[in-house]
C-alpha cells in the first residue's frame, strides 16, 4: 500500500485514529502499572501485565502502512489526546482549557502530517 493511501477514505481515517488510540492505550497502560508499582507500592507483579501492554504497543505500531518516522510522528498527538482523557478518567483530574488547547495543536499537526498529499 502505498503512502498516499494511508488514511485515503473515511473509512481509512477511522481505522488510523482507532488504531492510533488503541495504541496509545497500550502505552500508557504500559507505563502506567510500572508506575503503581514504584510510586505507588503496588505489587511487582503488575511488571507481567505492563510488559504484555507494552509489545502489544509496539505490534500496534507496526500494522501502519506507512515509514515508521511518520507513523511515530503523527501518533504522538493522539497520544498527548488520549493521556489527558487518561488523567481524566484514571487520575480523576479534569484537565484544563489550556491542556485541552494543546491537545488540539498537537492533533492539527498530527492531522498535518497524516493526512498531506504525498506522490505515489
């Protein structure tokens, strides 16, 4: 598949935004238990399970058609998106105007660079 098919439809957009939250859940999940269990005196073994969230990040990661550097670079905004919905939901801190105003610069430029016209 070429890159200037990478989003390409509705459809295409939808599979590369759910893919791209999917992914970030994956990494934050990840992150997150590690955390709990040294900030927090959580058990060692939440390690298993953050370990399984963080290879499935990286599988998530590969089923983007498109070169690694701009799937990175464009996952970025979504993952700045879903981590404030995460402190939202899981820390129980609602997220300012001002971080939701830089959620929305980060996906303008992710959209900038998913959805550019490329050459085929």
């Amino acid at each position: 598949m070429s890159e200037a098919v990478w989003v390409g439809s509705l459809g295409g957009l939808l599979k590369t935004a759910g893919l791209f939250v999917a992914t970030a859940v994956a990494e934050i999940v990840g992150c997150y238990l590690p955390w709990l269990w040294l900030k927090q005196g959580g058990s060692a073994w939440l390690l298993l399970p953050a370990a399984a969230s963080l290879v499935a990040f990286v599988w998530l990661l590969t089923l983007h058609p498109a070169a690694a550097g701009r799937v990175y670079a464009a996952y970025g905004g979504v993952y700045v998106a879903v981590a404030m919905v995460w402190l939202w939901l899981v820390d129980g801190l609602r997220p300012t105007a001002w971080e939701w105003a830089g959620v929305a610069v980060c996906l303008c430029g992710m959209a900038i660079i998913a959805l550019a016209p490329r050459p085929v």
